[in-house]
C-alpha cells in the first residue's frame, strides 16, 4: 500500500458527491437579496427561490418521492419549471422533462415508461394530459399523483386535474433545511426522451456528476459573468434546458422566464430586463435577424446567443454578427447534456473578413473544457479520421459528460458505447486545426449516382438567398440517380421568388449534381425547440431513407 494511501482517508471534511443542488444553496447563501427569477409580475430573490424549492422538495418527500423516484414535469418556462429542477435532485429523485407539444399517447408512454410517481403539470396543458393519464390509468394501470400550476401570467383556458394546487402545496410545507443532493454523484438526476422517430423513443439516463460539470462548463465556455440576466427562449423540458437552470445558479444570475417565443415577445423581454445571454436553435436566432429593426430599437447593452440544435446556417451566423448580436456556436445531443462541444473562437480569427469569420464560427468545434473527448473516428475500425477536412467519419464523445444510458435498453445502450465512444450518429470530417464539422446526420447523407451530398451544404446555399426563411432538403427516389436532392422551403415574410431563381441561385454556389432538382414551397415541420423534422420531410417525398 502507497504512502498516499495510509491515514488519508476519504471524509464527509475533504469529499462531497457533485451535484448542481449546490449551486443553488450557495446562491441563496451569499446572494440571496439578489433577483434570481422574473417572471410577468412576479420576482423571487435566490433566497426566496430556494425557500419555494426547499417547499416542494418536502410536500414531495412528505408524498413518498425519494432516490430513484421519477418525478414528470409537463410545464413551460416559468418558475415552476426552474423549482422542480432543484427540488426534484434535492431528494435524489430523478426529474422527467415532458415535452409540451407531444400528444396524449406519447405522453402516456413516456410515464409509463419511467415509472412516473408525480407529475407536476401546468393548466394550460390539461387537455392531453388529461388525455395521457386516462391512456396510462386503463392501459398500463399506473396513477401518478397529479399537481397543478395555475400560472399567474397565463390568461386561457385550463382545468385542473389533481387534488393538488402548487402554491397551496408550497405555503402547506416548511422548507426543508437544506437542498442535499445525492450521496452519490453517479445517481441518475433526469431522463430525457428522444424524439421517437425511428420508433420508441430512448429514455437518456444522466447524472448529478454530469449536469454539475456541463453547468460549470457552459459559464467557462461563454466567459459566462457572475449575475447573468439570462432569457428562457430554449425550452428548459429539451435536455433540462442544457443544465442552464443549474448554470444560472452557478453564477448567481437571474431567469427571465417566457411561455411563448415570438420575436417581439424576445426584444421586448431583452430590452426590458436588459438581457445579456440566451440560448436557441438557428430558427429561433432567424426570428430575431428577420425581426423588424425597430423591434430591437432599446436595445443597448451587449446580447451573447448560444446555439445549437442543428448545424447552423451560416446566413444565420452572418445576420447575427450585423446586427451586433455575439453568437456562439455549440455542438451536442440529449445523450450529452446538450452542448459538449464548442466552437471555440480564437483571437486571430477576428482579423478575417465576415466570410472567414462565419466559415469558421459555422463550425462544431472542439470538446468542451470538462469532456475527455471529441473527434472523428471510422466507426468500423474506431481508428481517427486524418485531420484533413476531407475524410469522413462518426463524431464520437466520451468522457463525463455523457449519459449513463438508455432507460431499460441495454442493447441500444451498449450500441451507442461501442469501443468506448459514445456514437452520436452524425458524420464529419477533423479539419487541419483539428476543429470538427459536421457534414450531416447519417439518414440525412443523399446518395446520387454514387456520390454523397451533404443535405446541411445544400441548405447553407439555399439560405443565402435573401428570400429563405427556412428550409430543409431531403432525398427523393430517382430512377437514374438512385437519389437526388429535394428542397422544401419557406419564404419570409412579404417575399416573392419561384423555383427555377433558387436553383439558379444554387447553381452559382454548388457542383451541378449538388443542385436541387426539385423545390416545394411549403410549411416545414418543426418540433417544439425550433429542429427541422427531416423524418417526416423525407415520408412526404418518399425518399429510401424514409423507414429507418
């Protein structure tokens, strides 16, 4: 036995399980006079945020909800959402995000699933959770205890369903003394579902570990400052808000909660609590580029964005920086926390004219400061791709900030962990300086006459044209070609343009077999955070792909 193994044990004085539970108790100690939530008419210091989580926290242990209990949430972003997400991991229990747009049957699924012992769900919803405990009550037997929120800023119409009412639960319990946290830090803290469009959706175990570190990591990547004042565009049911409410605690920062993004709803919010950082898919960042200038006329102080959620257009990337807007271009999925990977901007590249600039920022980047690893690999010999920007592999993560798995699959789970990499399903190439790009998700590549057409490529095209607001391309069936490329698109506002302009404007960016052959001026469909469905894209026009 090692000299450093001798009388130097491990102690409740010198080790503690992470867990972001913490940063909240901390905020509440040393910041506690300061706002941590706004919401409409309501404010909360983190004194008073923490007593509310503390308050849910007991009536939940008082209701039997302990370690490895699952507590659902079908709410939006509203203080409610920002509590159950301190208090569920409080009690070692795992929180349940549910997705505020899935329909009855899925919902009914996903609860069943995780076994769901409470949900906490907002009035506003009523119609399919209602719906979803009728289907989970006959057909699988299983009666969560229902809470309700009565959200003070939501006007329409909403019913009860449970025997509960929040803030009646919360003034019934005295807060707990203190928020816990697990004892240890391996304990799942949520589970997350994936989309389900190849079937069942996957349940995404994650830890106290891992949210602790992504948190950390998310203020280290943006240079995040102590007291944020950050916007709740990103839904906090995706990926729990990517661990932002848990980043925000870190930083002693305040929510500025919304239920609805709309672009006008964003500028008046950024400009009226003088917001400095927010998160959001590319759609989301459009709204606010195509949003009327004088919408954001006010608006002084410096706004920071993160994105995600799929590669981004670089006339996205492009609008932002006009309007003097900082954008940060992160790179992850569900199984990842969200973002693991950052496209890290080097000083040098300020230098480069804005074309450089987006090229380079367009980018997925390189791991996150706390993630052991990511790259390209061949996913047949797991060997890394050559840093060449040309040859084409898996991006592929591991480290600590990646799921523990999938929720009762195991096989799916020692498939996403083959030779030790998580395998995220998207293709990409290692750049000279090592950066990844993503060149598309696997289903996505289009194969015509033998050569492969990145669908993202296409697109970036496609946006350019000062008429696109959104658009997707997918594979359409070809007797010759076996696939061609097949473009779906929306226009802005006010717009005008037919197809055969945006192929010819293609052309002038694109190799001729890269062009689309055909374009369908339609709505896309789009799921909750503002992500293109490819999936169904791809069964409207009937491409191979479609059945996965």
């Amino acid at each position: 036995m090692s000299i450093y193994e001798q009388g130097l044990p491990r102690c409740a004085a010198n080790h503690v399980a992470l867990s972001p539970v913490s940063f909240v108790e901390r905020s509440a100690e040393v910041f506690g006079d300061l706002p941590a939530v706004v919401h409409g008419r309501r404010r909360y210091t983190w004194g008073q945020t923490r007593d509310r989580a503390a308050r849910l926290a007991a009536a939940l242990r008082k209701h039997g909800v302990g370690r490895g209990s699952t507590v659902s949430a079908m709410l939006p972003n509203t203080p409610e959402m920002v509590e159950a997400h301190y208090a569920v991991p409080a009690l070692n229990a795992v929180l349940n995000t549910l997705n505020t747009r899935l329909d009855a049957p899925l919902l009914a699924w996903q609860m069943n699933h995780c076994e769901a012992q409470v949900l906490i769900t907002d009035t506003e919803f009523a119609p399919a959770i209602g719906e979803a405990l009728r289907i989970l009550k006959a057909e699988h037997g299983r009666a969560p205890l229902v809470i309700d929120v009565a959200d003070s800023e939501y006007t329409g119409p909403g019913v009860r369903l449970g025997t509960l009412e929040y803030e009646a639960l919360l003034a019934a319990h005295e807060p707990l003394p203190r928020l816990e946290g697990p004892a240890d830090e391996w304990d799942a803290i949520a589970v997350s579902y994936t989309s389900g469009t190849t079937g069942d959706p996957k349940g995404v175990v994650t830890h106290h570990r891992g949210a602790y570190l992504n948190a950390v990591c998310n203020a280290t990547t943006w240079t995040m400052p102590q007291f944020p004042r950050y916007l709740w565009t990103l839904p906090m049911f995706h990926c729990n808000g990517w661990c932002f409410p848990w980043t925000v605690a870190l930083q002693g920062g305040t929510h500025v909660c919304l239920r609805r993004v709309e672009a006008k709803v964003i500028l008046d919010a950024m400009r009226e609590h003088r917001v400095d950082h927010y998160c959001a898919a590319p759609i989301v960042h459009n709204l606010i580029v195509n949003a009327p200038a004088a919408l954001r006329e006010g608006i002084a102080q410096k706004v920071r964005g993160m994105v995600a959620g799929a590669a981004p257009p670089a006339a996205m990337i492009e609008g932002m920086a006009r309007i003097g807007f900082e954008i940060t271009h992160v790179y992850g999925l569900t199984e990842t926390y969200g973002p693991a990977g950052v496209c890290a901007q080097r000083p040098a590249w300020a230098a480069a004219d804005l074309s450089e600039q987006t090229r380079l920022n367009g980018r997925q980047g390189v791991r996150y400061a706390l993630q052991e690893g990511m790259s390209v690999l061949d996913a047949e010999s797991m060997a890394e791709t050559p840093a060449d920007g040309q040859t084409m592999g898996e991006i592929m993560f591991r480290g600590n900030i990646v799921m523990k798995g999938y929720l009762k699959n195991p096989a799916a789970t020692e498939k996403a962990f083959a030779g030790g990499w998580f395998h995220s399903g998207d293709l990409g190439v290692l750049e000279p300086d090592r950066y990844v790009k993503i060149k598309d998700r696997s289903k996505d590549i289009i194969i015509s006459g033998g050569e492969n057409i990145s669908s993202i490529e296409v697109e970036d095209a496609l946006y350019r044209h000062p008429a696109v607001l959104a658009c997707a391309v997918v594979a359409k069936p070809d007797p010759k070609w076996g696939e061609t490329p097949l473009a779906y698109v929306e226009l802005k506002p006010d717009a005008a343009v037919g197809a055969a302009e945006l192929i010819a404007h293609c052309k002038s960016l694109l190799a001729g077999y890269k062009v689309p052959k055909e374009i369908r001026f339609e709505e896309i469909p789009k799921t909750s955070t503002g992500k293109i469905q490819k999936f169904a894209l791809r069964e409207r026009a009937k491409s191979a792909s479609a059945i996965e």
